[in-house]
C-alpha cells in the first residue's frame, strides 16, 4: 500500500545545510546526514569527510603508545568525589606507563587527563565538536577533535588496552554497552573494563543479573566481563596484572614513523 503525500499540508522549505557552528537557522550537517536518504551529492560528500576524519584520527593516534581509556561524565567538578576518584585512578595508569585517553572534555575526562598530568605521563584527549562547543579541558598533551561521535568511539576504543568506566549519563552508558559488545562479540578480545563506583553502578548490575541473565538475554558469564571497585589501586592492579603481560607496554609491531608521510 502506497502512501499519498497530503495536499493540504506542503511541505515547509529546509533552512540551508552547513556545518557545525554556523549561523542560526541554518540546519547542521551532521543533522541532516542522519534524518534519512538525501541526495547523492550530500551523501558522497558525507562519506568523504566521514573518511577523512578517519584517516585524520589514525595518523594522529598511531604512536601514542599503550593507551587506557577513561569514560565518564562530563558533570561532575573537582571536589566530587568520582572527579577525584578518577584523577588518582588515572594518576596510578599512567605511573604504570599507560598513556590515559578521554573524551577530552570536562568532568571526568578533565579529572583522568589531570591525574596523567600530575606524574608527567601522557594525555591525550579525542574531543567531539558540539553546537554547545565542548571546549578541551587544559590538561591534555595531544587532541584531535572530531564531528562524529562514532569515529569518536572507534578511536577511543582502537587504540586502548584497558578501560575505566566511572559514573556518567547517556554517553558513558553507549560506550561502556558497546565496549562490552565488543569483548562479547570478540571483536576485541581480553581487553579488561573496570567499573568504578559502586554504588552508582549497583542498580544497573542487579538489573544485568536478575532480569538478563534470568531471561537469558545474557549469558551469567558475561558479567565476568568487567570488575568493579572504588579503590584506584585496585583498579590500576587489575589492569596492570591483565594488560602488561599480555601486551607489554609495546604496541603491537613496531612501526617507524616516515619523514615523506608527515610523521
């Protein structure tokens, strides 16, 4: 059955397409490649900048060595107690030699970056660009800013041997579920996630075990897929006692870096 477009109601012409942070009135970008088909133009135009933005994260990321990745919200100020929890956590990653990687922004990405800022191990920092702009927070040695969020994950995922998940909103949840998903999927493998606060994540792990896994949406043996602890040495143990054996603090085949490739 086909449905007829109503005559009585035209459709209202579309404000001009442009980018991020453009004048009023006009419709974002990034917006308009996600409301369905448009034309072919847009759309190969789209694809090209979405690769270039890939292109653009991997040169930027290739050598910046071990990487844990520290999730969370960006909410939380500096004398919250998850801030500080996740400053000391970082702060004892990075005397490991982990380099710390966030989201760049503030919150608990600031506390992470700030903690590998306070024994001079490196921070680096994949902030997303925002009509609200998230501006970088100030403790970062290398950022790279980018429009999609999705090439965001893939960087924060690809280039890290462990991750910190501490207490955050939508965001944190989509990329501790997809992170997850990925171990789940082997997609990547052994990769440890610590969950850090207790508390604050205690409701969602009674959900996972008494409705998913009784309902089999789950398997009981996922929940073996993450640790969760307040205490930042623990977590830095954990991390340390599964990733540097398996790992080392190499990363993977060693791979020069080329003069002609702007390296």
């Amino acid at each position: 059955m086909s449905i007829e477009p109503s005559s009585s109601a035209p459709h209202e012409p579309r404000p001009p397409v442009a980018e991020v942070g453009s004048l009023p009135g006009t419709v974002p970008a990034e917006l308009q490649f996600l409301e369905g088909p448009q034309s072919r133009l847009f759309e190969a135009i789209r694809a090209w900048k979405i690769l270039v933005e890939f292109i653009r994260g991997f040169r930027t990321l290739h050598f910046v060595g071990p990487c844990v990745t520290v999730f969370g919200s960006a909410r939380f100020k500096e004398d919250h107690r998850y801030y500080r929890m996740g400053r000391e956590v970082a702060r004892r990653l990075a005397l490991s030699g982990f380099t710390i990687m966030t989201g760049g922004g503030p919150g608990i990405m600031e506390a992470a970056n700030r903690g590998a800022r306070d024994v001079r191990g490196r921070s680096i920092g994949c902030n997303i660009v925002l009509p609200m702009e998230q501006a970088p927070n100030p403790y970062i040695d290398l950022c790279i800013e980018f429009r999609y969020f999705f090439v965001r994950k893939v960087m924060l995922v690809k280039y890290s041997y462990a991750f910190v998940v501490l207490p955050g909103g939508f965001g944190t949840m989509d990329e501790l579920f997809e992170t997850l998903t990925l171990i789940q999927t082997n997609k990547i493998r052994d990769f440890p996630v610590v969950l850090m606060g207790r508390e604050y994540w205690q409701p969602m792990l009674d959900f996972l075990r008494q409705r998913m896994v009784a309902e089999g949406t789950i398997d009981a043996a996922d929940l073996d897929r993450f640790t969760v602890t307040d205490d930042p040495a623990e977590a830095a143990r954990q991390i340390g006692m599964i990733a540097l054996p398996k790992f080392g603090l190499g990363y993977g085949a060693k791979v020069r870096r080329r003069w002609y490739l702007g390296e």
